[in-house]
C-alpha cells in the first residue's frame, strides 16, 4: 500500500500541491480527477518518487519511500503524459531498450515485448518506426514500455490525451482488465470524468492543488443524492400539470423546455409513478421520461460552480 500525508509542493510561489493525503491499496483502481492544473501530474510525479515534495510523507508498506524509494520504484510503471519513445526506433527495439535497462535479457526479454505487444494491439506493426504511428498507437507503445518489467501497479498522467476514441476505449478496456483479471493496482490521472467512472473504484477530485473530495464513486455521487433530474417529454405541455409537479414536496425544482419539462427531485424513479398519475389526472400524453442520475462531473460542478473542461 502507497500512504501519503499532508503532501506539499511549491514552485517558488506557485503551490502546485497542498495538504494531499492519499491512499492506494494492492489491487485498486483509483483516479485522480481534476481539471487542467489542478495538481494531478505534480502529485503522481511525487507519489512515484520521480519529484521530491515540499513537505509531507510518503510511504510503501509502512516504509519510508522519500529515503528509501528503491522497493517502491521497482514495483511502478509510470506512463508519463509526454510520449517518452525513440522516434526513429522501432516499437520492438524500444522495448528491447527499455527492457534491458530494467534488467531483462534474453529469452526473458523476447517472450516479455512479444507478450506486451499482443497485449496492446501492435505485434503487427512492431518493425515499424515509432514516428510512422499514430498518436493512439503511440500512446500504446508507451504504455508498454511501462509494462515491461511486470509492475504491480500502473501510473497513468493523462495517457488517452488527442487520441481518436478506438486507442482511447482500447487503452481503457486494456488497463481495465489488467486490473481486474491481474490484480494490477492502478493510479489513473485524466479530466474526463467518463474515464475516471468507467477505469476506477475510488476517486480523488483534485482543484486548485488540493483534493476537494473523495471516496468510491458513489459515496461521491452521494453528495447529490438530492439533485436527480427527471426529464418528460410530453405531446403537448399544460399548466395544470406543471403545477401538480410543483406541489409535489420532493421536486425542488420544475423547468419547462421545448419538449416537455425537467425536474429536480431526491426520488428518482420513486417518483414515477406519481408523474403518469399527474399526467392522468390532466389529459397530458407523457412520450418519453428519463431519470438521470449524477455523475462525476456534476459533482465537480456542485463543489467547484465551475465544469471540468471549458
Ligand atoms: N515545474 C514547474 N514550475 C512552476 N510551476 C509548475 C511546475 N509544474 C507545474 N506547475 C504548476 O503547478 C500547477 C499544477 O500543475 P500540474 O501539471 O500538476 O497540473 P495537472 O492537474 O496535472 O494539469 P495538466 O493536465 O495540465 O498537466 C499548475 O499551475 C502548473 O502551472
């Protein structure tokens, strides 16, 4: 287990991290959520102990990891947000290069590319120069570079930035089983909270370098248990109905729109069958009702009164 407490980081002036404690148990997936600059890429530098923190601590299984960092190193793979690859090489011959500087060799080494290259879709393509790729494909290799040396847990700076949506679901079904069929622990930074939801058990929601709140998904989604929002669209819209929704004590709020009308409500589906009793009541036709619950960007939009992205 990773443990981090009251980690700090200044820049000269610039706090980029502040008073970040953070957990990672063997075997979980947990994402680091946060708009652009909120301090994602400075703590996941400090947590793989590739960035001395200002202040705090860090520990690996109950060691120290700031003095003595080798035992935590050597079980991470760390996926920078930077293509880190030799260009004019081959996807093969950078992951013989960077398996050989993790040690391996041999029989070892060839199995271990052939195996990572399977894994990430690119054994047909592994003579190729990494330059002739796309981005996605990039972004594979880099990941399995990563994975050379059999890490136990997986850290990720924003891998599926500008890539066309096939390598991203690839990547994410990919690291997604990793950690479900192997037990590979993940660290997953991203501003897309659909990642985040699909990849991860626990979230941390970082702003302004400090996390603002976290837990499982739906302990976070719990902060807006009252604010599920039911849209109906209606053949034609009455007053009257509107008004036996507004009567009603759990709707806080009823919006009418082109097709019909939103709700605000803390019953969701419970309320349903209260609204076709409404519509009944006032001869009005219901087309379609839609029960939305929150995700993980109206949590950050309910913490913050700001949207993950412009
Ligand atoms: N080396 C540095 N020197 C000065 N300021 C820095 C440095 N690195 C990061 N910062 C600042 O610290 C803040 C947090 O940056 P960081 O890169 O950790 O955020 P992030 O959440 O990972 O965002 P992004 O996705 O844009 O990388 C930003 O305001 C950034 O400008």
């Amino acid at each position: 287990m990773i443990e981090v407490q009251s980690l700090k980081k200044s820049f000269k002036k610039k706090v980029a991290v502040e008073n970040m404690n953070f957990y990672l148990e063997d075997g979980e997936s947990v994402g680091l959520l946060g708009p652009n600059g909120a301090g994602k890429s400075t703590a996941i530098s400090m947590i793989s102990t590739l960035m001395p923190p200002t202040q705090g601590s860090i520990t690996y299984n109950g060691k120290d990891a700031l003095t003595k960092p080798d035992e935590l190193r050597k079980d991470l793979g760390v996926v920078p947000q930077e293509i880190a690859l030799y260009e004019e090489l081959s996807a093969y011959e950078n992951m013989k290069f960077f398996g050989k500087v993790y040690g391996l060799s041999g029989k070892l080494l060839e199995d271990r590319i052939q195996e990572i290259l399977k894994l990430v879709g690119l054994t047909e393509r592994q003579k190729e120069a990494v330059e002739t790729y796309s981005g996605g494909m990039k972004r594979r290799i880099n990941l399995a570079v990563a994975l050379m040396h059999k890490p136990k847990t997986l850290v990720m700076d924003e891998p599926t930035v500008g890539i066309d949506p096939q390598s991203r679901n690839y990547i994410l079904d990919m690291v997604r089983n990793l950690n479900r069929e192997e037990g590979l622990t993940v660290l997953y930074t991203s501003h897309y909270m659909e990642e985040v939801e699909k990849l991860c058990d626990r979230v941390y929601i970082m702003d302004e370098g400090r996390v603002i709140a976290s837990g499982t998904k739906e302990e976070l989604k719990s902060i807006l248990s009252n604010e599920e929002t039911v849209t109906i669209q209606v053949e034609e819209a009455k007053e009257a109905f509107a008004d036996l929704l507004s009567s009603q004590q759990s709707i806080t709020q009823v919006m009418k729109n082109d097709q019909g009308y939103s709700l605000i409500t803390s019953r969701g589906e419970q309320l349903l069958e209260e609204i076709f009793d409404y519509a009944k009541q006032t001869q009005v036709k219901i087309l379609s009702i839609h029960v939305q619950t929150p995700t993980l960007e109206d949590v950050f939009l309910h913490l913050t009164g700001r949207k993950l992205r412009d």
